[in-house]
C-alpha cells in the first residue's frame, strides 16, 4: 500500500470549488478554525457558529455507520476476506446515497477496467467486489497527519475498521474540528483528498482497517476522467429516501414470499391429512 504523504499540521487544505448548480463548497483556500490541539470547548462563539453553519453545508464531511451489531450477528467469527466482502456491500450502499456522482464514475471505471485482460486472458477485475479501483489492509498501524494528494476531488475514501482493540484509535479531522471515535465494526467515508486526517493510537488489541479509496492515476491510465461533483444536502436526502423506500419495498416482498411459502406448506399439510383419512376410511 502506498505511503502517504504528509504534511505539517498548519498546511492549508488546497484550493476548493467554485459553487455551482446548488452545489456548497469553500471558495479558495480554507483556514482551519481551530489548531490540532486546541480544545473545542474552548471555541468562540462566533467559530463555532461558522464551524456548526460548514458541517451542516458541507458534503465533504465524514460519514460513520455502524454495522457491528449486524455483521457480527451475520459472521460471528470469520477472516477478513469474509469481512472485506461484507464492507463491500456496505461500501456500494454508502456511495450510492452520500456520492452519486462518484458511484457512477466507479461503475463506469470498473466497466473499462473489466475489458482489460491479462497474459492468461483473465480479467483484471476478476474476484474484484469494491466498487473501489484501489484497496489496501492496514494490520496495527497508525496514521500521521497528512492528506491524500493523490487522490481525487470530491473523492472519498471509506474505510471499515476490525480488531479487537477496545480504547482509542479515533479518527480526527483538525480541519473540521472533528475527532470521532472509530471502534471495530464502524465503516467510516470522508474526503481524504481536501481534509487532512490522522488515526490516533489504541490499546487493548489488534487493529486492522480494510481501506477502499480512489488514485488519479487510475483515471488517467484508461484514458478517463473522474467526473465528479459534490451532491447538496438535498440530493443526499433524496438518495436516502429511495434507499428507504427501496428497503421497505424488499422486505414487504420478503414477508410476502413468507407467507406464500407458509400458505403452500399448510395446503401440503391438509392434502396429505385429506388423503390419509382418506385412506384409513377406505380400510374400514
């Protein structure tokens, strides 16, 4: 896995978009409110009203969703290509409803990646399920601070973290003024390329992070460019809607096929309790 590059903890972040058809961005370059170390209890009222206005408007911030509960109840004890596929499915839910736009540049990507064959005629995707171009396993290392500049704007990176560590290993973002607490099971997406971020040390055991995230260079080899914009508040909460309906959509049909199939087995049970009193009468 490639190094990152880092940077020291008063570089700006680089320049950021224009804003358009909606879209909310920071206009040139973005000088972070508060330092690395400075306490947020400490804020002025006047950062922290501009702070709390950006982390609502801005589409860059990170997104944590737990699936502990449910993965673990799903694969109580099993390896991490087990676990990495499980985020797979995840991790092309996630991108669906916070990036669009990026959810199609992957699908487009992945379909030129897919015509390209190797020596023995197999495809280089083969047995590839992210959605993700680039991929990588980090086992019991933490991050300094850095950004990454080989990333891609408005990119994300997603990364779901295992491990049997219980304290510390919080993921923080100075430019946001954000530290969050990253426990195993928790698949976390933020934009890597724009924020600078840094893993904090743990203890208690193990800690490995399953890592999907977006080069350039990737684009750039096939010809391609990643077309890519960042979603409004309002695209977001429209994707998440049709994920819900869809949801609800998929379970009703669950429960349906359910009572179909209970209905077909209680129709079997009387045709044969039918033909057995049948029989017994005809003994008689």
């Amino acid at each position: 896995m490639e190094e990152p590059a880092y940077v020291q903890d008063n570089q700006l972040v680089p320049p950021a978009y224009e804003e358009v058809d909606g879209e909310i961005t920071i206009a040139g370059h973005y000088t972070p409110l508060l330092s690395l170390h400075q306490n947020s209890d400490s804020v002025p009222d006047d950062q922290g009203s501009a702070l709390a206005d950006l982390s609502l408007r801005l589409l860059s911030l990170p997104w944590m969703v737990s699936n502990r509960n449910a993965i673990q109840k799903t694969y109580p004890d099993v390896g991490t290509s087990t676990w990495q596929n499980a985020f797979s499915i995840k991790i092309i839910q996630l991108t669906d409803i916070i990036q669009p736009s990026l959810s199609q540049s992957l699908r487009k990507l992945k379909a030129h990646m897919s015509a390209i064959q190797g020596p023995t005629g197999t495809t280089v995707t083969n047995g590839w399920t992210s959605a993700f171009p680039c991929y990588g396993v980090a086992v019991n290392r933490t991050t300094g601070m850095h950004r990454d500049s080989k990333g891609i704007r408005a990119g994300l990176d997603i990364i779901g973290v295992l491990g049997t560590f219980n304290s510390g290993g919080d993921l923080e973002l100075p430019d946001l003024n954000l530290r969050l607490e990253w426990t195993p099971g928790v698949l976390g997406a933020f934009d890597g390329y724009d924020f600078r971020h840094m893993v904090h040390e743990w203890t208690g055991g193990s800690r490995v992070a399953l890592i999907s995230f977006c080069r350039q260079s990737t684009w750039t080899a096939l010809g391609l460019t990643p077309d890519v914009s960042r979603p409004t508040v309002a695209q977001c909460r429209g994707q998440l809607e049709s994920a819900k309906e869809r949801r609800a959509a998929r379970q009703q049909a669950h429960l349906e096929l359910q009572e179909e199939t209970s209905g077909m087995r209680e129709t079997k049970k009387l045709k044969f309790y039918s033909a057995q009193a049948s029989s017994e009468a005809d003994g008689l």
